[in-house]
C-alpha cells in the first residue's frame, strides 16, 4: 500500500506487472471495455431494418420487438440480486451466457436459419439485451465497493461511458467489417461481449480491497478527460460522415484511431493512477467512512414532513413507546446515510419519491429521444440533418451524464449543495427544453437537443448516486436495479399512449385535409403542430417530477449538509493520516539503511 514507485520498479519487472494488474486502476480500465463492448442494446438501429423485412412484420409489430429489447436492458432486479448473494464474477458469467445465446438466436433468425414468430423475436433480443444490466451492474457496483468515498464520480464515469459505447462499438465494427453489415455486426455481438466479460471476471473479483480514504478526483478526471476526447472524435465523425461520403479505407482509419484513442490512454491513465497517483490508507489509520454512518441531521420541520409514512426510529418525543423486555434486542431502523436491507429501502418515502420523479424525468427524455428523428422531419429539416441531430443528442447525453455526476459532487462536498436539488435544476431545465420545441423557435432543433441531452443524461448519475448514498451500499446492487425499473415504465406511459398518438391524431387531420383518407399512403405528419402536445405533455410532467424531486431534496436537506460537512473533515483527517503513514515509511527506509 505505502510502497513507492522507485522501491516497486527496483523490486522487479514481474512485480510490478502483478501490482498494476490486481490493482484496483485496472479493474476501472477493464470495466469501461466492458461497459462499451457490452452496448449491442444501443446499437438496434443498425440491424432493426433488415430484422423488419426479413421477418416481414409491421412497424407495429417491430415496435413491439423493439420494446422487448428496451425491456431486457432495465429489467436487472436479478442481477442485483445475484450479484448481492453471489459474485460480480457469477453476474458476468450469466450476462456472458445471455449475450451469446440470445444475439446467436436472434442473427439465426437475420440470416433466415430459424423462422421465428415476432413473439419468438422479442424473446430472443429481451435475452440478448439483457445481458446489459448483468455486466453494468457487476462493474458499476464493483466499482462503486472500491472508492467507497467517491461514489459520485465513480458513477458518473461509468454512466457516461455507456452513453457512447454504441457509437464506439459500431466505429470498431465499421474498422473491421468495413460496413454496417447487420448480419456480421449481430454475430460480432454472438462472441466479444462474452469473451470480454469471460475475460474480466479474472480482474472484477469481490475481494479487492475498497479505497480507504478520499482516492481524490484527479485520476478520475484523467479518465473523464479521455471520454471528453472520444465524445468529441465521435461528434466530428458523424458530422464529417453526414456531410460527405467516406469510404471503406477511410472508415476503417476512423475506426482503428478510435481504437488507439480508447486503449493507449485507458492503460497509461490506469498505470499512473496505480503507481503514481494518491495512496489508500493503511488500515487502523482511516477515518470513519462519511456516507454510510453520517447521520441524518433532522429538525423539528423535517420531522414534521414525514407524509403520514411511519418509519421505525422516527418517533416524536411525544410518542409513547414500551420499552423491551431486557432479553430482547431490536435493531434500530437505520439512518440515511446506513445500510439498508432491500425491505427497509422500499418501504421507505424517500425511494418512493425518487422513483416517481425517476419514471417521469427520465421517461419523458427517453420518450423525446426516441421521437427525435421523426420531430425534426416534421419540423422540415432534412434526413442528414435530422440525422447531425439525433448523433449530437446521444454525444450530449453522455457529456450530461459526466458533467452531472462531476459537477454535482463537486457542488454538494465544496458548498453543500445537494445532489437532490441539482437533480429538481436539471430537470426544469428538461421543462425548458421542451417549451423551446413546443413552441418551434428559430434554431430549436438545435438548442433544445444540446439542453435536451445535457439535463436527461444528467439524471442517470444522480439517481444512481442519490440511491447509494441514501441507503448504504449493502444493497445497492438491488436497490439500483429496481430503480432502473422506472425508466422502463415512464418510457411505455408516455411513447405509444402520448406521443404516437397525439402524432397519429393530427396525421389524420391532415390526411383530410388532404383528401388522402381510405387511400394507401402512408400517414405523415408534416409542421410543429406534430409534436406541440406531446411536448407540452413532456413539459408538464417534467414540471411533476421536479416536484417530487424538490421535496425528497427538502425531505435531505439535513442529511446533505451532514454530509458535505463530514467529507471536509473526513479529507482533513485523511492527509493528516498520510502524512504520518509516508513519515512511518520514510523512517523504515532510514533504519534499513542504518
């Protein structure tokens, strides 16, 4: 722990390789390869198409599968709790398993091996899809377990990295296919998950022992930086490849760069960090962990605003409470901030009001999202733009989700701003955007997707964060995952019962206007008036979700300024004890010399 670099790289090439590749720098490096190349759910588009016309199904129908698909990634209570009462390793081993039979299953069915019915297709990619939630959550949580102390950017980093791993996967593939070959690019999802994840499961192992102390943010903003440079690689790609045909020798060199770009910096910043970076304490010499034991600092209004839910712990001295028989022991319920079992957290206000505003929040920027294409053809622009638009949302989104993560960790420990109440700003601003595309100002398209994808990809790190830091990080697994439930939800209320059929109702309008009814074209909806409810709509319960998301942050307003408070004393005491750890070592060294 206290060895130097110079008495490490004295000690032996052999040693110090073993030290890099157990240390907990390399177990970052290899689960962003693994969030990446796990990415097939994010990269549908690209054989979506030749799926519809090999099954010859509608787009109804082809909604339907796609929804499968949507469902397999958010569905991961499992994996949680496999990875709570087994292993991250076990957790990769069965999303390795999942990948590969359910993309061998669904590129059987591309190339016409099988003959699938559409219920039997959205078996296959709900399988394949889900895959997904089992390799983010054992290297998300595993993760998060290692810099206990700097969950936040922890969680950020990672949420942003799955952000643009379908347009890094599908640039690799184009590198060497040499096309978007649908059938090649679902059978390349048949094996690489898997071999990686086979692969990580020697690296992400439960017994790697956790930061102790703040591990700083430096390392981590190393890594953010790397994910800047890809964002902005692959925004330039897309614009480039927009604008102008690139052909096969030139994609293949956009491809390998990007290859270069990722892995070259992924093991220098990890070997840095590992050698050269801030030291973990030794054990004996750490202070206290903040998150888990701070308490929650409640006074009498907070008390007050318990919403008529009870929960064990929280009596008013008013309260009459008989005391127990001496034998008998009952375990107080635990704080914000402590661990909470799975039953303590859901039967808790705070979750329930997180996952209202989470259903809503991120429902409504996935519903905009997915309708972003067709938006911006009704709006008049044409395919390549509406194609610039619909890449700049998802790179926005990714920055989002760094800029989030980072920004409102470094808000809450410098200022003691809580991260609840960045998640409320964040998702006004979500209002704001939509109110822009409501009412079809100059430039909107290109506004409301810079603020769209910034505010949405915000809410991903925050939620996940808010859940580790409220409720321990026992549990956080399950916890996280049953959370994830609720983008999957808001996405199904507001997409087809919203935003298909406001679109529907005034394509039909104008089909009679047009005296197109009862003819065989196809219903297009042309103008702002296409999406002018739905997103008012979208405005409207985002408006809601910052409601709630305003009273969980009055509900921890107390708990955050603990919190914020603790950190600072907590990075006080922590280089005070690695001060006194380097003087121990310093004098070793001088009596072995002696």
């Amino acid at each position: 722990m206290g060895e130097t670099p110079g008495r490490l790289l004295r000690g032996g090439h052999g040693e110090t390789l073993m030290q890099f590749l157990r240390g907990r720098w390399f177990v970052i490096a290899v689960g962003i390869v693994v969030m990446i190349t796990s990415a097939g759910a994010y990269s549908f588009g690209i054989y979506s198409q030749k799926l519809k016309s090999v099954l010859n199904i509608n787009q109804e129908q082809m909604n339907l599968v796609a929804n499968f698909k949507d469902l397999g990634v958010n569905l991961g209570i499992h994996s949680g709790l496999l990875y709570d009462y087994w292993s991250p390793g076990g957790v990769l081993l069965v999303g390795s398993v999942e990948a590969t039979v359910g993309y061998l299953l669904a590129w059987m069915a591309l190339t016409k091996r099988l003959t699938p019915s559409t219920w039997q297709m959205c078996i296959f990619l709900f399988i394949g899809a889900n895959s997904q939630p089992m390799f983010n959550t054992a290297v998300l949580v595993q993760a998060v377990k290692m810099f206990p102390s700097s969950r936040g950017v922890v969680i950020s980093l990672m949420k942003g990295y799955i952000g643009i791993s379908g347009a890094i996967l599908i640039q690799v593939f184009v590198a060497i296919e040499g096309s978007k070959n649908p059938e090649a690019f679902l059978l390349l999802l048949v094996w690489l998950p898997s071999t990686v994840a086979i692969l990580a499961m020697f690296v992400i192992r439960p017994n790697v022992k956790p930061f102790l102390g703040f591990a700083g943010n430096k390392s981590f903003y190393w890594y953010l930086a790397l994910g800047f440079a890809l964002a902005f690689y692959l925004m330039g790609v897309n614009i480039a490849t927009n604008v102008t045909k690139v052909g096969i020798p030139a994609q293949r060199a956009i491809g390998a760069g990007l290859f270069v770009l990722l892995v070259a910096p992924l093991l220098a910043i990890s070997y840095r960090s590992e050698f050269y970076g801030k030291k973990s304490l030794e054990p004996g010499l750490e202070s206290p962990a903040v998150a888990p034991d701070v308490e929650t600092a409640v006074d009498e209004k907070t008390k007050g605003s318990n919403l008529g839910v009870h929960n064990p712990g929280d009596e008013t001295p008013e309260t009459h409470v008989v005391p127990p028989e001496p034998a008998m022991k009952i375990a107080a319920w635990p704080k914000r901030g402590q661990d909470h079992t799975i039953y303590q957290a859901l039967t808790s206000m705070d979750f329930w009001l997180l996952f209202v505003a989470t259903v809503f929040g991120v429902g409504s920027g996935l519903t905009a999202t997915d309708n972003m294409g067709q938006l911006g053809l009704s709006f008049g622009y044409s395919a390549t733009d509406v194609s610039t638009f619909v890449s700049l949302l998802s790179i926005w989104n990714s920055i989002g989700r760094w800029v989030g993560g980072f920004l409102s960790d470094y808000l809450l420990y410098r200022y003691g701003f809580p991260r609840t109440q960045f998640q409320t700003i964040a998702l006004l601003t979500m209002a704001v955007a939509y109110l822009l595309l409501a009412l079809n100002v100059p430039a909107c398209l290109y506004y409301g997707s810079i603020l769209l994808g910034l505010s949405f990809g915000t809410q991903y790190p925050i939620y996940t964060t808010i859940v580790a830091e409220e409720f321990g990080l026992r549990r956080f697994a399950t916890l996280y995952n049953c959370l994830n439930i609720s983008c999957s939800i808001g996405n199904y209320i507001l997409s087809g019962p919203v935003a298909g059929r406001f679109y529907d109702h005034e394509a039909k309008k104008q089909a009679v206007e047009r005296h197109l009814v009862g003819s065989s074209a196809k219903l297009v909806c042309d103008g702002a008036v296409c999406f002018r409810r739905t997103c008012i709509t979208l405005m409207s319960v985002s408006i809601g979700a910052a409601g709630f998301a305003g009273l969980l942050w009055y509900r921890t307003r107390g708990f955050y300024s603990e919190l914020s408070r603790e950190a600072r004393q907590q990075k006080l005491a922590d280089h005070s004890a690695l001060e006194a750890q380097e003087a121990d070592h310093s004098h070793d060294i001088a009596d072995n010399r002696h």
